[in-house]
C-alpha cells in the first residue's frame, strides 16, 4: 500500500495479501490449509440445504439485480457445483435472466444433461431472482452482498466479496472445497461485430484505454468524463504516444451510441453509450488500461482482462478489498474514508455511517491516478 498525494488517498495493489490482525474478520472456524480438499470440516454442516440439495437433479442460477452484485456473487454458485462434484451429484445447471449469457462465459454451466424423474430443482441467486424463477424449488440459495463477512484463516483475511460467498457456503455445506484464492472465475471472451469495427477503423492497437463512467450512482461515482480525458492526456504525454481512450458511459436512453471527438493533441476520444455488457466483455481485452469507478463494468473488465494488464477501481466511500474481485490485476485508490470502511469491515449505508466530509470522485486527482497508471503499465509496483 503507498501513500498518494494528496493525502488521504491511497493504492492498493490487486496481490496485496492482507493479515487477519490489520482488519475486522470473522474467523471462519478452521485452518482451510490444514484440510484436505473433500474431507469434512470440523463444523456442523446445514443438514437441511445438504440434504435438498443432494436430492436436486437441476440447478438454475438467477440473478435479476445489479451486474456488480451478480459478477461478485458468481463464486458462490461455483461453490456449490464445486459441492456437487465432491459429492458425485449429478446435475444438470443452466441460467436465466439478464445476466445469463455472461454467466454461461464462466464455463459454470458446463455440466452434462441430466434427466431425473422428479426434476427436483434448486435456484441459486439473488433476492429478486430467486422471487421470479425459485417456484416450484426443494431449495433456494440467496447470495446478499450484505451477508457474508471478511472471513479469516490461516492467518490471512480474506475480504473480497468473490471470497466471502465462496467460504461461507463450503461454512454451510460442511466439505473443504476445492477453491483457492482468487475465488472469482474469470469469463470466456471472443470476437465481435464491435470490436471488429472499430479495429477495422483503427480505434484498437496502440496505447487504448478505457475510462468506465457508468454507475447506478452518479451523484457519488462520477469521476466525470473530462477527468478521464486528463487522465489519459498525462499518461499518453508520459509515454510520448497517441492514445485512444474509450469513454464508457451507462446513458442507454437512446441506445446504443458510439461518437468521436475533435482528436486532442495526445488524445482520441470515442464515447460508448448503452453498450452491452457482453459486447464489452469482448472488448476489454484490447485495452492496455481500464480505470473505473466502483461499479459492475470495472468488475468484469477484471473479470475478462489479461492477467498483464491492469484494472484500477476508484474508491470514494466503500470499502476498497470488499468490492473488488480479488484477482491480482485489479487495484484500487481509495481515500482515508474507503479504508476505515475497509479496516472495520463496514458500509456507510448499511451501517448508516455519515462520513467526516462529503466524499466524492473529485477526491482523485486525474495527475496522481497518471501516475500510478504509468507504474502499472511499466511493469512498476506504486
């Protein structure tokens, strides 16, 4: 972790391992290195969801809330068909809802049909999924955000949320499962009619970076698009080169819409409005830089990007390690107020935290997050 100017507003490199004593944990009851993977743990199972679970022939994986959420929550149902394996529990698994053609990117859903004679189902998912699609059910699986807490073992604490949901349901079903940190899967990416088009036109190649400016709270999470074109006019200048930045934006009230603006001296500028998320899937993996506020699409350009080169989330209010995917090339900058919510395990809305100033994404200054991004992309640790 190093300090940033000005102060109060720090990074947080994506490998970071953090030890159990420097934040607020929950111990998760057993040392997850000392038990063979499938063997029971020295805790009561939930007899209850062992039980219906075992006797389900199918799996239905629905999320209807927000695509953070969701993308987060993934490493819960890769738990369970991690259970199920163990077990040798034949299912057949599919999903449904918004989010089911990113889901199926992740191969979770690669299982072999299975027919049963009862076709007893489980539904695994959010709230809202679960409402829509668990009729009918012998279980269902809520996976809240809110719910699990920073686990620790072995010494370390493990505080992204891929990691909460994964560790609380091997807590739940009683086996030590195969996962291991990072526990959020990654998702399969490929070409398309986007992506080829602007290769085709030469938006891809060079120096690309892609500033994420959609949000579901834009009063809080904006870091505005004329900071992201300061951005990366100091960091293209750094690197005595033209770079293409890719502006995305969640406005879709008139579809989908792509537009160019007047070249600037270090900058082309290309906005992306209501853009599918699957269509960005395919095209985060050409960009050499994603910066992003705290929110779904930052994850999941983690989520589809090269292990090589770096996502970086901005942190105004929540907790930095809580809301981040946990793989190794997903950073954060985050201010003082990110990272005591960070240390106590904490959320200014769930717990009704007023912070000390108003904190908003001006709290980065578009120079210091430069030249972080120019140490990541140098192959430098900040």
């Amino acid at each position: 972790m190093t300090a940033l100017a000005p102060a109060g507003i720090r990074f947080h490199h994506g490998s970071l391992i953090i030890p159990a004593g420097a934040v607020h944990t929950t111990p998760l009851g057993y040392d997850r290195a000392s038990v063979p993977v499938g063997a029971p743990l020295p805790l009561a199972a939930s007899a209850e969801l062992v039980h219906r679970l075992s006797r389900c022939g199918e799996i239905v994986v629905a999320f209807e809330g927000k695509l953070g959420d969701t993308l987060l929550a993934l490493s819960g149902v890769r738990a369970v068909l991690d259970w199920m394996r163990l077990r040798s529990v034949r299912t057949s698994v599919r999903a449904v809802g918004p989010y089911a053609g990113l889901i199926a990117r992740t191969g979770l859903l690669a299982q072999p049909p299975v027919t049963t004679p009862h076709g007893r189902r489980a539904v695994i998912g959010d709230r809202a999924g679960i409402e829509a699609h668990g009729s009918e059910t012998v279980v269902s699986l809520v996976l809240d955000p809110a719910a699990p807490p920073c686990w620790s073992s072995d010494g370390r604490a493990h505080p992204d949320l891929p990691a909460r949901h994964y560790l609380a349901v091997e807590r739940r079903l009683g086996i030590r499962l195969p996962g291991t940190a990072p526990f959020a899967p990654t998702l399969a990416t490929g070409p398309n009619d986007l992506v080829e088009e602007l290769r085709s036109v030469g938006w891809l190649g060079g120096l690309t970076i892609a500033a994420i400016t959609a949000t579901s709270w834009p009063e809080r999470k904006d870091y505005t698009a004329q900071r992201c074109i300061a951005l990366a006019e100091q960091v293209a200048e750094a690197q005595q080169a033209q770079a293409r930045l890719l502006l995305i934006g969640g406005n879709a009230e008139d579809g989908f819409r792509v537009s160019a603006e007047a070249p600037r001296r270090h900058v082309q500028v290309l906005h992306l409005d209501g853009v599918p998320a699957e269509q960005l899937a395919d095209l985060f993996p050409h960009c050499d830089l994603i910066v992003g506020n705290d929110t779904g699409l930052t994850h999941l350009a983690a989520m589809t990007h090269s292990p090589e080169r770096p996502v970086i989330g901005l942190y105004a209010r929540h907790s930095h390690s809580k809301w981040r995917t946990g793989l190794p090339h997903h950073h954060a900058v985050a201010t003082d107020l990110s990272d005591r919510m960070h240390q106590g395990d904490l959320c200014p809305v769930r717990d009704a935290i007023p912070p000390d100033v108003d904190v908003h994404m001006d709290a980065f200054p578009p120079a210091e997050l430069a030249r972080v991004c120019l140490d990541l992309l140098n192959g430098v640790r900040p």
